[in-house]
C-alpha cells in the first residue's frame, strides 16, 4: 500500500495509537503544564508503577512527544518535557478541558480501577 492510499481513519488511527495506554494522556497532561523530574511524575499519577512510568516515557519519547534530559550530576537529574510537536496538541487538550467543565458533572462516576489493586494481608 503506497502512503498517499491512506485514508484520513488510517491516519487518525496512527494518531490515537501514539496517545493510547492507560497512562499516555495523563502524562502528556501533566507536561503540557510544565517540566516534570521522573520522580515528581510518578508522585503525581497514582497508582502508577515505576516500570510502566518509564515504559510509557519511552515510548512518548520515542515518538517525538517527549524530550528527556539527563544531566550530569550525582545523583543524575532526569527531566522530561513535550516537545514542540507535542505542543501542537495544545488546542486538543483546552478543548477537552472545556468539554469536560460543560458536560463533566454528567458524566457517572466510576470506581477508580487504576493501579494495583491491594491483597488484604
């Protein structure tokens, strides 16, 4: 199949593939508001795991949505920010938002079903 037989669904999926996992979103989210250190990341999504904080980031990264810095520094500091094409996505995000302050409170709660569930013990 040559690119130009794509149809704009094929293109939409691409899209939406980039942003899909559980966690995408609610990382891309918190960048958008500003740089983040891997450990202020983690702090703030709960029920995250360490492992699927860093598979995530790296996928991100890996699809240009993501920049990560290292710097040289004992012990090493890693920051994580969107990147200019990430930023792009800024119109999407303030029309959720909005979406969300107009029509949010009807939308039924859910248990909250993220994370690791507990063993009682």
């Amino acid at each position: 199949m040559a690119e130009s037989d794509f149809t704009m669904q094929d293109e939409m999926r691409r899209a939406f593939a980039m942003l899909s996992g559980k966690w995408k979103l609610e990382i891309m989210w918190l960048l958008n508001q500003r740089i983040y250190r891997f450990g202020e990341l983690r702090k703030a999504i709960p029920g995250i795991t360490q492992h699927m904080l860093t598979a995530q980031l790296r996928e991100l990264e890996a699809d240009g949505l993501v920049s990560r810095t290292v710097f040289a520094e004992v012990p090493p500091r890693v920051e994580y920010e969107m990147t200019r094409k990430a930023r792009g996505l800024a119109p999407t995000m303030e029309a959720l938002t909005a979406w969300w302050e107009e029509y949010g409170k009807t939308v039924p709660a859910k248990p909250s079903t993220r994370g690791r569930k507990s063993r009682g013990g």
